[in-house]
C-alpha cells in the first residue's frame, strides 16, 4: 500500500472520544455491514462492534482519507486507545451463569465458540479431524453509501423556496432563535414543524452540515436517564454511568465554540419534560451558558468535570398542539424557551407548489376551498379550536402523473383525513361523515 494511504499530520493519539461515536454513529445511519472482530468487542448502547473496523473508520473519517490505514495492530494497542477514549472493550465469549463451568475460567475456554441461540455447533466424528478455519484480517469494509458529503451551501432563497411561510415570518423565527437560542415550533399536526427545525438550522449553519446538528425524538418512555446521564446496562450485565444525546452534543459544541451546533427534539411535549431535563432548566438560559455555570450532575463521581451547555449549542423543539394525551407545557420551561406558531398553508405558496407539481388547476382550487372550509369549521367548533386545523403537509407528496391525481386526492381523504375527522367528532358521527362527503363531492 503505498504511504500516501496513511496521512502523516494525523497519529492514533490524535483520534478523540467524539471522532469515535462518528464513527458509530455513521454505521447505524448508513446500516453498515463490518468484518466481525474475533477476539474483542466495542460494546456501545448494547450493541457490539469490531474495534480495530471502528478505530479504522474514526481515523477516516476524521482524516477525510477514504483509504487511509488504522496504523495501529488488531488487540491490545488499539483495545488500549479505545479504552483511554472511555469505550468498553469486552471479550466476544459469553459467561455462562448459573452453569456447571460458572466460575471456572479453565472450563469455560473449553467450550465451543457457539454459544448463542440457534443451529447447534456439529461434533466432528472421533476418527475425523478438526477443519481447521481461518479468519480473514479484521478490516473495515467499505460502506455501500459514500462517506459523508462535504457540507453544501444553504441560503435563505432556498429556504423561502421550500416553506410556505413568508419571509416576514422566517426572519422573526430566526430572531427568536438568535435571540433565546431556544426556540419551540409549536401547531396542528400536518403544519411543517419538523421541516422547518431542519430548515432553521442549517440557515444558521449556513451549509447543510448534518455533522452539527443531532437529533432526538422524545416519548413517554423517554428519560433523564436517556437524555442526560445515567447507569445503564451495558452488553455483559454490568451497570455503568453513561452519558445520554445532551452531553455528547455539548461536548462536540464545546471543542468548537466559533461554530454553532443544533439539537433538535421531535414532539418535546411527548414526554414529561421536567424530568428529562433536569439541571437543563437552568442550564438553557441564554445568560446561564459557559463554564462559568457549569453544575454537578447528580449521577457523577464528585471530582468529575461540571457539566455546562456552550453558548454555540441551539435548541430547537416542535409541539404538537393537537395531542390530546399531553400535558401543558410548565412555566418555568415555557420562559426559556421562544415560541413560534405555524399554521395551516392553503393559499398561494401551497397551490403554487402543487401546480408545479403537475396537478390539474381544478383540482387544486377544489382542495385549497375544501380544506379552508373544513379548517374554519375545526377553528369554530368549542370542542377542537385551531389547533385541531388539518395541514397542509398531508398534500406535499402529489402523484407524478396528473392522470392520477384525482384517485390520490380521494385516497388520501378517505384514508387519512377521514379517520382523523371521526376521532375528532367521536360523539358526532354524523357530523364528521357530513364534513367527509363535504371533502369527496365532485364537482
């Protein structure tokens, strides 16, 4: 191989803790398939990696050297560096607990490889011998998607060009972000929340640039423990303090202070926020950022680091307003955060849009009347409101041929807003049926 494939600026020692969850991070996202080590395993969130195919592919992508080489042997040298980087590297034997071998090491060596569920391991006859098998050298295969694309530009002309809100309201959105770096999207299901977050940020990054912005969706399940810090189980059994999505993302943030970092946190309002948050409450205040803040987490050794959110690190949240299941939004929250409502979009950005789109002029002025229609209905109704409006969203995906576009638009009526119309109108079937052939009547 010549030695141009291993970039001579950049040595192992060089490698971080979070060029590491790079690496793992864009073998999940990208579903890579790597050569299973045969000694040793990286166990990360109850998942098992080869190291030296991890180590491998952090050095390449730290390096932007698609062919460079971990420089490093299989074992103990890269085993140790990945544990200095605080990775838990495990032998790839199970223990068998509660077994006649429970205990005894010796014995244990003893037993065949395959342990795990599944066909049993075939015992070769007495009088034939052992095959004797060997491995391939543990290197990181290529992935079947391309390394991640430099960041490309992205400009407010774009963003106006995908969304279907004014510039006016753009501009205040961003002010609110500059001004809070907190910033909550909150309106009916259907309004564009999530892909305005997105928008947002990368208008703030200036580039799409997904290296800087990570994402999180919250649930009822999910918890401080998820979000934070907290002792979670790791592949062998064992308890241990691992941090969550927030202090990694601070961390990243924190080693480069002149760059803006984004997270971005789906339907916020699904899960009980106080308790996800914890210290972030106080911590995301504009005027409480920095090391000057920095507060002990509850879960950590007392002469561990204080935790501290930078002043690059942007929060961007989205609320569903019309989930019933929810509970409002507490005060101490809702002061630090800015909110900005977004609100069904029928008129001339939409239908602009559809038209380009090739849908047939009649039927995008039937589906702009209709849809206004049925919304001021919602908004009127003393049981839903505005926030229960259908949006525009369900109709950003037209079929490509016009020929069909009539069946799509009385498919997604029927199998979409249609089910939505009768749990709004629970008690009054008729009513949702009346407004339902409202929506289908051909003209």
């Amino acid at each position: 191989m010549p030695a141009s494939n291993t970039p001579s600026d950049f040595l192992p020692e060089h490698l971080t803790h979070a060029h590491v969850l790079d690496a793992l991070r864009h073998i999940e996202q990208n579903e890579l398939r790597l050569a299973p080590g045969t000694v040793y395993d990286l166990v990360f969130e109850s998942r098992r990696y080869p190291p030296r195919a991890v180590a491998q592919l952090a050095y390449r992508l730290a390096t932007q050297h698609p062919e460079a080489r971990w420089p490093l042997a299989s074992g103990t040298p890269t085993n140790a560096l990945l544990e200095r980087l605080d990775f838990t590297i495990a032998t790839k034997r199970p223990t068998l607990a509660n077994s006649p071998q429970d205990g005894n090491v010796a014995e244990q060596e003893q037993l065949p490889a395959n342990l795990y569920p599944g066909r049993p391991a075939e015992k070769p006859a007495p009088d034939k011998p052992v095959p004797i098998t060997t491995t391939a050298p543990l290197v990181a295969a290529e992935p079947t998607a391309p390394y991640p694309a430099a960041p490309r530009p992205y400009t407010r002309a774009q963003a106006l060009a995908e969304l279907f809100i004014s510039e006016e309201q753009l501009g205040a959105a961003l002010a609110a972000l500059r001004r809070r770096r907190n910033l909550l999207l909150q309106g009916p299901p259907g309004t564009g929340k999530t892909f305005l977050a997105q928008r947002l940020a990368w208008l703030e990054l200036g580039a799409v640039d997904e290296s800087r912005i990570e994402r999180v969706q919250f649930h009822p399940s999910y918890s401080y423990e998820d979000f934070v810090q907290g002792f979670r189980p790791d592949a062998g059994g064992a308890f241990r303090l691992q941090d969550g999505v927030l202090p990694d993302v601070c961390r990243r943030a924190a080693t480069q202070p002149d760059r803006p970092f984004f997270l971005l946190i789906d339907e916020l309002n699904r899960g009980h926020i106080t308790r996800i948050f914890g210290e972030l409450l106080l911590l995301l205040e504009a005027d409480k950022r920095g090391p000057a803040h920095a507060v002990r987490l509850p879960y950590a050794p007392a002469d561990a680091p204080r935790f501290f959110v930078p002043d690059n690190l942007y929060l961007i949240g989205t609320l569903n307003t019309a989930d019933r299941s929810l509970t409002p939004l507490d005060y101490a929250l809702r002061r630090r955060f800015a909110f900005v409502a977004l609100a069904p979009e029928f008129g001339a950005k939409l239908q602009a849009f559809l038209q380009d789109k090739g849908l047939p002029p009649t039927l995008i002025g039937q589906l702009a009347s209709r849809l206004t229609a049925l919304n001021a209905t919602i908004a009127d109704d003393p049981e839903l409101g505005s926030e229960f409006r259908i949006g525009h969203s369900y109709f950003c995906q037209p079929p490509a041929e016009s020929a069909a576009a009539a069946q799509w638009y009385t498919l997604l009526i029927e199998q979409e807003i249609g089910p939505l119309l009768a749990d709004y109108w629970q008690d009054e079937p008729a009513k949702a049926a009346a407004e339902l052939k409202r929506l289908l009547i051909h003209e």
